[in-house]
C-alpha cells in the first residue's frame, strides 16, 4: 500500500472519488431517461439507456473498493456525490429523444476525460492495478460514446 502522505497517492483517491461520482451520477441520469424515454424509438433507446446504465454501475463498486484498497475514504452520501461529480442533474422530463441522447453523449465523453485523469495519476502512482483496470473502465465508455452518437445519425 502507497504511503498515505504521498501526493500521487493522495491524487489518485481523489480522481477516483471523481469516477465514482461521476458514474454514480451518469447512471442517475442514464436512468431517469431510461424511465422517460418516448416516441418512435422508445423500445431501441428504452433498452440502451437500460444496457449502458447497468454497465455504469457495476464499475461503482469496483471504483469505491480501489479507493479504500488504496487506504482512501469513497464518496458517503448523495451531497458528497454532487460535490464531486462533473455530471449536471438533469430534472426535465420532457427532453426529446434525441435530447436525451445528446446529453448522456456529452456526459460520457466527461466521463472518459475524467478516467483518463485516473489513468495518469494512477501511472504517477505506480498504482499498476487500478492502471490496468481504468483501461477497461476507458474502453465501456468510448463504447457508449460511440453508441450514442452513431444513434444520433
């Protein structure tokens, strides 16, 4: 385990708190399009919003326990979430699909910015595991931004 007061180590739990709020947050918002979806491809996009949502998720946990597998604090409520993430609520239940689309779009192309912040800082850290598996967390959401876009076309 790093040393607690080194800096790297130190900027790694935070980036990774960052990815956890934020894909805590995306998933929120993934969700509630999922459930407010409409129109001609409700069904298509019903259940892309429902797929890309529970790949958001199952990276929640794997993120929290790198943070404390580093000697790190996670996230501990909704208010610590919405401090830190860089996803925007999104309380309209009216967007247009194609709305919808463009928003999740955007904020999985934050995402990706945000892990490519883990995976320097994790190099910085000589932190080889979370290294190897940020390139994962990397490939799912250029997958979804990918999706997204292709579906605006």
């Amino acid at each position: 385990m790093p040393k607690t007061g080194d800096n790297s180590h130190k900027a790694l739990i935070e980036a990774l708190n960052g990815a956890l709020a934020d894909h805590l947050a995306l998933y929120l918002k993934t969700k509630n399009f999922h459930w407010h979806v409409s129109g001609p491809r409700f069904r298509n996009l019903h259940l892309l919003f429902d797929e890309q949502a529970a790949e958001l998720f199952g990276n929640v946990d794997l993120i929290a326990e790198r943070v404390r597998k580093q000697g790190g604090k996670t996230l501990t409520s909704i208010g610590s979430v919405g401090q830190a993430t860089r996803i925007a609520d999104q309380d309209d239940t009216g967007l247009s699909a194609d709305a919808m689309v463009r928003e999740l779009r955007d904020d999985n192309v934050k995402l990706l910015e945000r892990l490519k912040e883990v995976k320097e800082t994790s190099e910085q850290a000589d932190d080889y595991a979370t290294n190897g598996m940020v390139d994962d967390w990397i490939d799912q959401a250029e997958q979804r931004v990918w999706f997204l876009t292709e579906t605006l076309q």
